[in-house]
C-alpha cells in the first residue's frame, strides 16, 4: 500500500522527471508546428503515472520500463502515441485494451513481466505487436483476437 506521502512524493518527483526527459523534437501530425516526440523514463522508481504527461499531447513513443506502475490508464487518451514500453512492472489489469477508444495509433506494446492474469479482449484499432511475454496468464477465455495485431 503507498502511504499518502510516498504518492505525494511521488507525483512530484514525476513532474519534474517529465521535464527532463522528454526528447526528439519533430513535426507534429498536422505539420502546423513542432512537438518532443519521446519520453523516457524507465528505471525512475516511478509508482504512477500522472496528469501532468497530458502537458505533451503529441508523444508517440512512451519507455516506462521497469518502475512499479500497476496502471496506465492515463495514457490512455494521448492519440498519438505509437510505442508504449511498460515492461517490468506491476500492472495485473489490463482490461483498458477492450475500449477501442484507448490509445487510437498505438501499435506496439510491450506487457512482459507484470503480473497479468487474465487476457481480455484487444481492441486497440492499430495494435500490431502486443508483448505479454513473463507475465502469468491463465485465462485467455475472453481474448476474442484482434485484426491487426500481428505478433502476440
């Protein structure tokens, strides 16, 4: 259980971590300007992830590998995101891939080594490379498959 100080801490310690390692400065989708592209923050002890990433709408790559994040339904709603690392974590949910309004343009994303379960339906319109590789899945029971999702 996190300690109300600890999230406190926490939160930020992330916002000030985002600042700092955000990178790849490029054209945005519509061409009208200029956005960082990619976050880094992998190996950062991070326990949640939080609003302030909304502060870069136009991230397309996302390395959130080995901290202790059990969610990533904040990221949810970042439309151009691409590439999505959560690797290494503590996340045991993942039934925010059955809203086919989460995450519009992600292809890849890597899962392996949470604790999940339990493989619900992925209905992520682009998905192409899903990795749940080290995680304990024993019920695929309701994972129906996905049309563009090309490795799993």
């Amino acid at each position: 259980m996190i300690t109300k100080r600890r999230e406190e801490i926490n939160r930020k310690n992330f916002a000030s971590l985002l600042n700092e390692n955000v990178s790849e400065l490029c054209k945005i989708y519509d061409g009208s300007g200029y956005a960082f592209v990619k976050l880094s923050l992998a190996n950062k002890g991070l326990l949640g992830i939080y609003e302030g990433v909304w502060k870069y709408p136009h991230l397309r790559e996302i390395e959130l590998n080995n901290n202790f994040l059990s969610s990533f339904q904040t990221l949810a709603k970042l439309q151009y995101l691409v590439t999505l690392n959560l690797a290494k974590n503590q996340i045991d949910d993942v039934n925010l891939l059955a809203n086919d309004d989460s995450f519009p343009r992600l292809e890849v994303l890597n899962l392996s080594g949470n604790r999940i379960k339990k493989l619900s339906s992925v209905y992520i319109k682009r998905i192409k490379r899903l990795n749940l590789n080290h995680n304990h899945i024993d019920d695929v029971s309701d994972f129906d498959g996905n049309k563009t999702l090309e490795v799993l």
